[in-house]
C-alpha cells in the first residue's frame, strides 16, 4: 500500500489507517452498538496483513476499552504499526463524558493510555478536540512536554480550525491535524487545507465513509433497526428526510465505482485522497472481511472523469436538501 510522509515529521503512513471506535463497544454514549472484543483483535490483526501500518484510537472509546483492545492486539509484536491516539475527553463514574484540557489531567492520561497501550511511547497523541477552547494553550503545552520526556513521539490536534492551529504552533510545531473529512463533511478545503499545506501539517481525515452511510451497504432497513446503543439511530443524517437524499447520492457513488471495478467505499476514501494535502483516511472496521472491500482504495487515483462526476451528484443533493 503507498505511504505518505506525515508533514514534516519522519513518519510515512499507509493511505489508510484503521480506526477503532467501534471497537470501544456499545457500553458508553458514543457507541456503535454491540462489539466482540476478539473480533476487533482479529480485524486488527488483518489490517496489519494487508499492509495497514498505523491504528487511531481515543482514550475516550469506550471509556479505556477501545485502546486496551488494541493493546491486547498488539502485544509482543517485535515490529508494531504507528499507534495514534487522543486526550483531553474524560469522564466520571456516571460514564458522563466531559472536556479537559489541563495539564495536570492530559499528563495523568497519557499515562493511563500507555498502561492500556501496553507502550513506552505514544507516537502521536492527539488533543482531541480544542474545548474548552480558552485552555487550548495549556493542553498543548501539556503535550510538548510529554515530547520532551520521551512519552510521546510527535503531538498533533483532532478538529482544530486555522485560527486555533496559528495560536498553539508558537508553542511547539503540530505534526498532524485529524479532522472530518468527506463528501458530506467538507469544512476544511477553505481554510484549514490550506493552511496546513503552508505549515507542512500532515491530514489525517477521519469518517470518510461517513460513519458507514458512504459505503453502498446502508439501507433504510438498517437505519429502521439501529439499536438504541448505537449513536448513528440519534444522527440525522441517518433520519429521514435527509435518510432518502443520502441514499440516492449513494446509489450514482455506486454506479460510479462500478464503471471502475471498485467498490463504493473505495471510492469515497479515494475521493478524500484525490486532495494531495491529505496524508491519509482513517477507516473503522469491525470485522476483518470488511477491510477487503478498501483497502486498495490507496492506491486509486480518481480521473478528472470521476471527480466531475461525483461534484455533479453532491451538487445534487444540496439542491434536494434546500427542498426537503
């Protein structure tokens, strides 16, 4: 699978990497419904095969359970893939999620995230997300710390704009940004992209298949059936009337794909690798026979063709959102 160097870091990491979220399980608010743990180890595993070479995850994800999963899955491997993971979201006893950016608090979960890693060093810790926004400077000064001492390789943010990246970069240089990025989610071409571009700051865009919707496989049927623990059945993507515009964008992706021979997730995760700012996607799995359907999709270089064509459709569905 291509690698791409991470800005200006020393790291190159696949086109795609595998993200874990649904592997935190369903016991939290942010779930994705019920998740057998060694099935997660196993789609680990896999996309190691394949030739994935780097794993997200959050000290959030299942409240600890989505990092012990992937520490369990990478234990005594000689050679282990990068391990990016995130702070700064914490909660109590109640399982209440809340924000905390200060230093005492990133510094306590780094080292909790390195005892549940089952590591020595984070190779990128993340700030997960800039709230409370006025302790931002705080929360990444907390991180270049942890750099200095060793614990953590390279630091970079989750969901940052410009703005707030300009305020935390005279501090200490960020490796990486991780934001939404896809078809539906396209907030960053304005500002943020280029700005990284101007700072050497890898992408690493998150969700872009859209939480699944993007994937060709989503169906009425299966929005209708979502188990209350799964936080899409709260989404209003997933809702009509938005349900209906969605899928039949989903339906001319397809038709798109299969001119090509490809799948309609690779096509959306190449889509977000067709801007060259783009380090990488990050792809959840659930089970190993879902990385088989995009995995190639690195390697794919959309035709100008294909790009037009795939405006033309999301043209569309803004219009139909405006009339819904």
């Amino acid at each position: 699978m291509k690698k791409n160097k991470l800005g200006w870091t020393e790291f190159h990491f696949t086109g795609i990497g595998l993200g874990t979220w649904a592997m935190g399980g369903e016991d939290w608010k942010f779930g994705w419904g019920p998740q057998d743990d060694d099935l997660s180890i196993a789609t680990i595993h896999r996309a190691l095969d394949l030739g994935i070479n780097w794993i997200d995850t959050a000290a959030v994800y299942g409240l600890g359970h989505s990092e012990t999963v992937v520490g369990k899955a990478l234990k005594g491997m000689q050679e282990k893939p990068y391990i990016a993971t995130k702070c700064a979201r914490v909660w109590n006893k109640n399982k209440e999620i809340d924000y905390n950016l200060k230093r005492d608090n990133i510094i306590k979960e780094c080292e909790d995230s390195l005892r549940r890693l089952q590591i020595e060093r984070i190779d990128l810790y993340q700030l997960h997300w800039p709230m409370p926004e006025e302790d931002i400077e705080e929360g990444w000064s907390a991180i270049a710390e942890l750099v200095a001492e060793g614990k953590v390789h390279y630091g970079g943010v989750c969901n940052f704009n410009a703005a707030q990246l300009a305020r935390i970069e005279e501090i200490h240089p960020v490796a990486s940004l991780q934001p939404p990025y896809s078809m539906l989610v396209r907030g960053i071409e304005k500002e943020t992209l280029p700005w990284c571009k101007r700072h050497n700051i890898g992408i690493v865009g998150y969700s872009p298949m859209f939480k699944g919707l993007l994937t060709g496989a989503f169906t009425r049927e299966r929005s209708a059936t979502l188990p209350a623990t799964d936080h899409r059945s709260r989404d209003p993507h997933f809702q009509e009337p938005e349900l209906s515009i969605n899928l039949r964008l989903v339906e001319g992706l397809s038709a798109i794909a299969a001119r090509n021979g490809k799948t309609t997730q690779e096509l959306a995760i190449a889509w977000t690798l067709r801007n060259p700012e783009v380090t990488a996607a990050i792809v959840g799995a659930r089970r190993p026979e879902q990385l088989d359907d995009f995995t190639n999709a690195a390697d794919w270089t959309l035709s100008p063709d294909d790009i037009n064509d795939v405006e033309k459709l999301l043209v569309e569905r803004e219009e139909a959102l405006k009339e819904a």
